[in-house]
C-alpha cells in the first residue's frame, strides 16, 4: 500500500519558545492541520506595533507502518499569509536549535504572479512581500499552481526550474523577473488574479536512516565490517529503523559477555537487552513499536565482554524552520494563516 496522505505529519519539536533553546529535536506532538493557534500564537497589538521576527521548527514527518519511501520530497509554502506579516522556510537539522540554526539560511517562500502567463512561456513575473528575503535564486525549483487548495483535484500546477544563471532572477524592488532553464517553457496558461508561484526546497528521498557505525571489538565485526575505515554501503543503506518509532539518536551497544549485550540512546537511556543470536527490537513507548530492528544476520567474528557496537538512527522527518516577520505598525486581521506543503511519490 502506498503512503496515504494521512501518514504526512505536521510534529512539534521539543521545545516551543520564544529563547535560544526553540526548536531541537522533533517531539511526539502532532500539529493538527487547520486549527488555530497550531504553530504560531495569537499577536498582541504592542507586537503589532514594534513589529518582531520569531521562529518556530516543525518537522515533516512520514509515518509509514510499512516503511515506505517518500520519493523527491519537495517543501514550499503553498500560500502566503494574507496579513501584513510573512512567512518563509528554511531547513534545519534534526537537533538545531534557535541559537545554533543557520543564521544565513536560504530561503523559501511564495510570492503571486503578476501578469498572466500563457502555454509556451518562458519567462514569468512574481510580487513577493520582501526582496530582501531572496526566496528566488538561479537553478531553484519553483512551483506554480492555481488550485484552491494544495490536494485540489482541479486547477493546474506546474514544478520548473529557474535558470541557472544570475540574470535569470531580476528584481525590481518586490516584482522579481524569472527566466526557466533552457528547454523549459509553461505547460499550461496561468492567470494573475488567482495564481501563486513559490520557491521549492528539494529534499531527496525521505525515509529513516542509520549511519555513523562504530565497532569497538578486536576480533567482532558487523555487517562485515570490523570499524576500520567507513562502514559499507549494506550498513548505510541498511532499513532498520522504524518509520513511525524512529527517532534521532545515538545508540551504544555495549556486550556484558560473548553474545549478550545492553543498550542505551543518548538521550533516552538504557532501551534493555539482547543477544546477538536473535535481532534485537527495543521498543518506543510512545508508539509501542520499535525504535529500530538490528538484524541477528550481522553479528560475525568472536565478540567480547566490554566490546561495543555504535551507530546513529533519523526519522523519516524534515526539519523546517518558519520565520515570521511582522513589520512595525501591522494591522491585525482575523484568520491570518500560512499553508506549508510536501509533495513527492510514494514507493
């Protein structure tokens, strides 16, 4: 079964604040879509007023129960916010915080066409809210749609890429002049009154990962590898971690005798026990259902007490940072919202 648009999460990360610690690793805490409030709090009029930029991180989650792959995940915001204020994305890591992120991110965003476009056309015009936020660069992926919604069955929607050269995005103050790639034309006309164009973020194939091994044994190896050099690719493209469970951590294996060993994350601590004649399967109890599966196939060689396996698991999750910025003196408008979307195919 393919992945179902209902195993697309919207999660927390663990800290939401306003302070150096915002953001982190993703939580267990589902952001509902459409409801009030679910990423960002109401502002006050003295906000309004002085103006603010603030941040939040939320991660794009694919909570498969089959594991699947989400091919060529892309990330935009689907449609600006109608009030005075923006909102852009930019991607994080799986651990940053506010006062670690990136603190001269690329950024993306959506701006609206300007001028009606027709089949053919190979160059377009978009009004941004902020030159200043350089949400259009050489070689970027954009996407142009004019669906009322990003799961609209009608309208058109259209993914091209910009140019790659920096004539190919001119601006002039908040209208930016984009040229497609050579050999790239529109596959359908779009109009300017109900038409959005938005920089893309392209984030490969998503799916939970493992790296980072380590083996600290004189004789023991795994996978077949003994920690000498880099761990082979049968370790890297290894799919042991669990899609809805996964999370990111760094595991420690270390054995109590020849084939029993514990483990611990670095943040979880002490997950239980296992031996090294069955696979090991330690549960999140979160989810009841493990954070990872290590195969009994990949223990080799002769282990010993005090030897240590180690290695690095990632969600199957995107980290993204919003930045909202409210310009001094912005009114105040009932419902203001931002739609940020993914889209990619299932494997």
């Amino acid at each position: 079964m393919p992945i179902e648009s209902q195993q697309i999460l919207f999660m927390k990360s663990q800290v939401v604040s306003d302070t150096a610690s915002n953001g982190g690793r993703m939580s267990t805490v589902e952001i509902p879509d459409g409801v009030k409030n679910n990423v960002w709090p109401d502002v006050p009029a003295s906000e309004r007023t002085t103006g603010s930029t603030k941040y939040r991180k939320t991660f794009l989650k694919i909570a498969s129960p089959d594991n699947l792959m989400l091919y060529d995940a892309r990330v935009f915001v689907e449609t600006p916010t109608p009030g005075g204020d923006r909102v852009v994305i930019f991607q994080g890591t799986q651990t940053d915080t506010q006062g670690s992120m990136n603190a001269t991110p690329l950024l993306f965003g959506c701006g609206t066409l300007n001028a009606n476009v027709s089949i053919g056309a190979t160059t377009l015009q978009v009004n941004v809210e902020a030159q200043t936020d350089w949400i259009f660069n050489p070689n970027q992926l954009i996407r142009i749609s004019n669906k009322t919604s990003v799961a609209d069955l009608s309208g058109q929607e259209e993914f091209v890429r910009i140019k790659n050269l920096p004539s190919a995005v001119s601006w002039n103050g908040n209208l930016v002049t984009l040229t497609l790639a050579d050999g790239t034309s529109l596959e359908n006309s779009f109009l300017a009154a109900n038409t959005r164009v938005a920089s893309v973020m392209e984030c490969g194939d998503l799916r939970a990962r493992v790296d980072t091994w380590g083996v600290s044994s004189a004789s023991g190896t795994y996978g077949g590898w003994n920690g000498s050099g880099s761990a082979p690719a049968t370790l890297t493209d290894l799919r042991m971690v669990d899609h809805i469970a996964g999370i990111e951590q760094t595991w420690t294996i270390t054995f109590t005798s020849a084939t029993d060993f514990t483990c611990a994350g670095d943040t979880v601590g002490s997950v239980g026990s296992g031996s090294r004649n069955s696979a090991f399967s330690p549960t999140n109890p979160d989810h009841s259902r493990p954070y990872f599966t290590l195969p009994a196939t990949g223990w080799n060689g002769t282990w010993a007490s005090g030897n240590i396996l180690s290695f690095k698991t990632h969600p199957a999750a995107i980290p993204i940072w919003e930045k909202r910025v409210i310009p001094a003196n912005t009114p105040s408008l009932s419902g203001n919202r931002v739609v940020v979307a993914i889209s990619g195919e299932s494997e």
